[in-house]
C-alpha cells in the first residue's frame, strides 16, 4: 500500500506563503506529535555488513543495462534489450540463489505494473515475451518443446493478477519448471495482445429479419495467395502498422472454402459439424461432430483443438450467449435452449434448432488462409441466416468500393474473423480473411500506434490482359507438406519482441515490398511481381530464423531447380512457409506441365506434389440462400 503523506501539506502552504488552512494545521500538529529518530539510531536497525555486502554485487554494468531495457520497453523503442550482465551468472547458480537474475527480474516486473497501470498492453505483451525470451535462452535447450503449466490464467491483466503471475512464475523457477515458467509468460503476452485489439466492453449487433425456418444460408469464399508483406499483419508486429498485398484465387476453377446454416423447425439444441474434402471430386475424407444442449457444451470453445471449435468461437462472438456463463457453475448446466431462440430471433416460439456446417477442399497447413476465410464463411452464414448485419457480407458492396480505402470497423466482417480468433486463442493476423473475403488485388493495412488495432483494404483493379496472363502464368503446388504456422509463429514473435536490428529492418521492408507488389500487379508487370514474390520469400526466411524448418530442402530444391532452368520469375510458399502450398509464377511460355515434367525428372523426384490451376476470383464471399 502507498503511504499516506497528506498531512505534510503544511509544506506546500509555508512554500507558497499562503495561510494553513485547519487541515495544514491538523497536519503540523501531527507531526510536531509524531517520533523522532536520529540517523544513528537508523544505524543501530540495519546490518552494515550485509547491507555492504549486497551492494558490492551490484555492478554500475547492471545499473546501466537494466535502466537501458526499462527506457526501452517503455518508450517502445525499435531497440533490443540486452542483458548481457546475466552472462556467466545464471548458468551457474540456481534461481533462488541469484540476486543478480532477481533484480533483472524485479526491474521487468515493474515495467509490467507500470504497462499494466497505463493501460498500455502492448508494451505489457512485449515485456512479458522479452522474459520468456530471457528464461529460455538461460535454461532452455533449443530441443525443449513448450510444456503446459499447471496454472490457471488471469481472468483480467489488473495490477493484482499481476502479482499472482509474478509469484507463479517465482515458485515454477524454484521448482526448475523453466519450460513451463516460458509457456505461462507467453500465454500472458498473447492476452496482453489480445487486449490490444478489441476492447473490453461488449460488443452489440445490428439486426434485421432472419431468414424463414429451414432455409439454408451458404457462404462461400476463394483461397487467397500473399505476394508480399506477410508478418507485418501479425500481433503485435502490425500494432507499428503493417501492409500485406494479397490476391484471391479459385483453385482448379474452384471456391474451396464454405459453410452453411439454418434454422431448424421442430429440432432443439445446435448441431455442428466440419468436413474436409478432396479438391478433384469433393469426396469426404473425414469429418467432425458435436451437437450443444447446454452452455456446458461451449466450455471447449477456446481450445483450438476441441471439436468444431471454430463453429463454437463464432456462436459466441456473435453473442449466442454471454462468455462468463459458459464456465460458472451456477451457469454452465442450463440448457442453450433460452438463448438459442433469443439468438435466432424466435422467441415465444416453438422450439428450434441451428445447424452449421463448414467444408473445406484445402488440406491443413496450406498456408493459403483456410482458416480464417474459412471463420468468415461460418460468421457470415450464420450472421445471415439469424439475421444479424455485418459490414462486407455483400459482393455488390465489395466491389463498389474500389479504389478506395475501407476501415474494416468493430462491425465488419473481417474484424469479426479477427475477434473469433483471438477467442480461439490461435492468435494470427488480419491478412488471411481480407484476401479471401474481399475478391481481386487488395493491400490491407493497419495503422500505426491506434489501439483498438484498426485495419484497413483498399481493392485494385486489374486489367483484363493482367488477370488473363495472371490465369495462365500464376501456379499452385501442394507440397505434401503441412506448413507449421504454430511453431514458426512463436519464434517470430520471440525475435520481435527483442527487436533485433535484422528483425525490425526486415518488417520494414515487408510493409514496402507491399505497395511494390500492388505497383507490379497494376502495370501488368508479371515478371517484375514474380521477383517481388522470390524477395518476399527471403524475408519471410529472415523473419523465421534460420533453425525454423521454414523451408524443407525439398522445397528449396525445386525452387533453385526451377528458377535456374528460368521456368518461373519467382515464388513464395503461401502463408508462414514450413510446408503448404508454393505460389509459382510461371516464365512467359511456361505452362503448368512443363513445370511439372521438370521437377518429377529430376533425380529422387515430388512424388506428393500435386499441382493446380490458378486463376483470379474477382469475387470474394459470396451468400447464397435456398
């Protein structure tokens, strides 16, 4: 607790030369009243020795390097923070026997109070990571896998969670649980970022008239390639403004990405379901399946792998029902039945149920946004088939804001994929649902320093020669490989956290190439994007790191084979990389099967690549009802 030091206002009123008033009186009073304590009685309370022995372990270094990192994490300074007077002393001496890793420990811990009593949780986010980074670099091997902790997060990022985190991650590092102790402050910088993005207050929708009983809204929606910028749209990185150019393709002539919802008559609860089929014949090759009856139901929801949690995540941001009542106790066993007739606008009614459906035709880990484009076909149909409006969900509207730039506001539809991801706790950025939901060219942005985190698109046009040569030289090829978003992410979000010089010039250089990328596609210029795309492939490997398994050998092989034998003018993998889909830009001349025929000759062969067609959808979501 502070001390309380009002009745020393007397001070002021003598310095001021103003008259005390009876409170200054009072004041004077009590400290005319109040003990006195000599300096040498001061002496005779302390033990000089040991408080001579603590300070000689103090060096002016250490001084120095923990005022440098405080300067920097609070004036958000594009620095990194050094603690170079940890080298040699940590390794050696366990947590509890280290002063010098407590008071390194201490100044970071103040910073989080100070972030946290400003409300500035970006810096809190960063400051959080920056001691994962540090804990981990001293005690874990680059072999360590994140383990779970056994520790419930804060509710609400208070001063007082605060202090109970700070004694968790103490008793873990005493217990040697340093894995675990790392996972437990990133996922304390994930909620920190999270509240960088939305705000705290609840969200409320504008409704129209739901669709009639049994009929089925179904949303549909292309894949999306980025051709440059990716990362920068990523929290907390776009929190410093980020640029992304993507573009929105069909594959094999295909939308590959839909779901679909209706009321039911005559049912109760909510079934869900998710289906992943084949992109030749739409066959099914697996699905999962989950029906609601009460809020007890939705407990999973933000658990990524949980079933049909995206299904859940959008439920409940599109305010199926209140988030605290799915975990209470005097809650969580009432039936969803209440609130589903309220949400589907059927109250005083007969009972009804909901059905969602979502499909897929990409594999996982395509890197092409599945996901999230996926998240906007399950909000917009159910948003369309319950009668709630949201920004974006009209194709008319989409294109006739060409040209132009949009905000994607609190009501939007890609603000709302945004929102259902952070419930999801998968955290990602904003570039995935833009490409995909909006049709065409696009460059997305985010402001810089504007918190809420605010987004933005603006759609290019394309000439008809453009988007022919883009249809005939622009290739898809799923590697087989399955890219590893979670793990690349982490790392990438590590490394911006400690601001390393080649980090915080390589998202510099992302957010430029974007608006490089829109120039090349605008003038037609293929060759020129193609090698804008082979750039963007470089520092997406920067931004990785080098020990990321960002790109397999196999890949890097066909990519040097194909470039060498000047059969593409650059490519990319789609998404984080690791695996997925490589985006090809094809030599003019060069088609489809020549490429292919070149990479299976080659000595030990692709066997898993599969190859695509890919052409410019000019339409993104699409809503259909029958």
């Amino acid at each position: 607790p502070e001390l309380d030091f009002s009745f020393l206002e007397w001070i002021q009123s003598l310095r001021d030369d103003v008259q005390l008033d009876a409170s200054a009186l009072q004041g004077l009073r009590q400290w005319k009243e109040s003990k006195r304590i000599a300096v040498c009685d001061i002496r005779e309370c302390v033990d000089s020795e040991a408080e001579a022995k603590y300070r000689s372990t103090i060096s002016s270094v250490e001084v120095h390097q923990l005022n440098l990192t405080t300067d920097c994490l609070l004036g958000q300074k594009h620095e990194p923070c050094s603690f170079g007077h940890l080298a040699g002393v940590c390794k050696l001496n366990a947590f509890k026997d280290n002063p010098v890793l407590k008071r390194t420990l201490k100044a970071l811990d103040n910073v989080c109070f100070q972030a946290v009593d400003e409300g500035r949780f970006h810096i809190l986010g960063r400051t959080f990571m920056v001691l994962s980074e540090l804990l981990s670099t001293l005690w874990c091997s680059n072999d360590d896998k994140p383990q779970p902790f056994a520790a419930d997060l804060p509710s609400a990022l208070t001063s007082e969670s605060i202090a109970q985190v700070i004694a968790t991650r103490d008793k873990m590092l005493s217990e040697e649980k340093y894995s675990s102790c790392c996972q437990l402050l990133e996922s304390l910088s994930s909620m920190a970022t999270q509240r960088c993005i939305y705000e705290e207050k609840g969200h409320s929708f504008v409704y129209t008239d739901p669709l009639p009983l049994d009929t089925t809204a179904i949303a549909t929606a292309p894949a999306r390639i980025d051709l440059a910028g990716g990362w920068s749209d990523t929290p907390p990185i776009s929190l410093d403004g980020g640029a992304v150019a993507c573009l929105a393709v069909l594959l094999d002539g295909k939308r590959p990405l839909r779901a679909q919802c209706r009321v039911v008559r005559g049912m109760s609860g909510i079934r869900l379901c998710t289906e992943s089929r084949s992109l030749s014949d739409e066959t099914l090759l697996r699905s999962s399946e989950t029906t609601i009856q009460t809020l007890a139901d939705l407990d999973s929801f933000n658990n990524p792998e949980s079933e049909c949690a995206l299904l859940k995540c959008a439920l409940v941001w599109l305010g199926l029902c209140p988030v605290d009542y799915i975990q209470d106790d005097d809650w969580k066993m009432q039936s969803i039945q209440p609130f589903l007739q309220k949400f589907c606008q059927r109250e005083g009614e007969n009972d009804v149920g909901l059905e969602i459906i979502s499909s897929s035709l990409l594999p996982t880990g395509s890197g092409m946004g599945s996901s999230s484009i996926l998240a906007g076909c399950i909000i917009a149909s159910i948003a369309k088939c319950v009668g709630v409006v949201l920004d974006g969900m009209d194709a008319n509207y989409q294109r006739s804001t060409s040209g132009r730039t949009e905000t994607n506001g609190t009501n939007s539809l890609v603000h709302g994929v945004l929102m259902v991801e952070q419930l999801l706790t998968s955290g990602g950025g904003w570039q995935d649902q833009i490409g995909g939901l909006v049709g065409g060219l696009k460059l997305a942005t985010s402001d810089m320093n504007i918190l809420p985190l605010q987004t933005k698109t603006r759609r290019f046009e394309l000439s008809a020669d453009t988007v022919n040569n883009l249809n005939e030289r622009l290739i898809l090829v799923d590697t087989g490989k399955p890219r590893l978003a979670k793990n690349i992410l982490r790392n990438v979000l590590r490394r911006w956290a400690c601001r390393s010089s080649d980090i915080v010039a390589t998202v510099r250089e992302l957010v430029s190439e974007a608006s490089n990328a829109i120039d090349y596609a605008t003038k037609g210029d293929l060759n020129g994007l193609g090698a804008c795309m082979s750039k963007y492939w470089v520092l997406k490997k920067t931004m990785a790191g080098e020990s990321s398994g960002v790109e397999p050998d196999n890949i890097n092989q066909v990519l040097q084979l194909l470039t060498s034998s000047k059969k593409i003018a650059g490519g990319t993998l789609c998404g984080a990389g690791g695996g997925g889909f490589l985006a090809l830009m094809a030599t003019e001349g060069t088609s489809l099967a020549d490429m292919e025929s070149a990479v299976k000759v080659r000595e030990g062969g692709n066997e898993d690549f599969k190859w695509h067609n890919c052409t410019v959808a000019e339409d993104g979501l699409l809503i259909a009802v029958k």
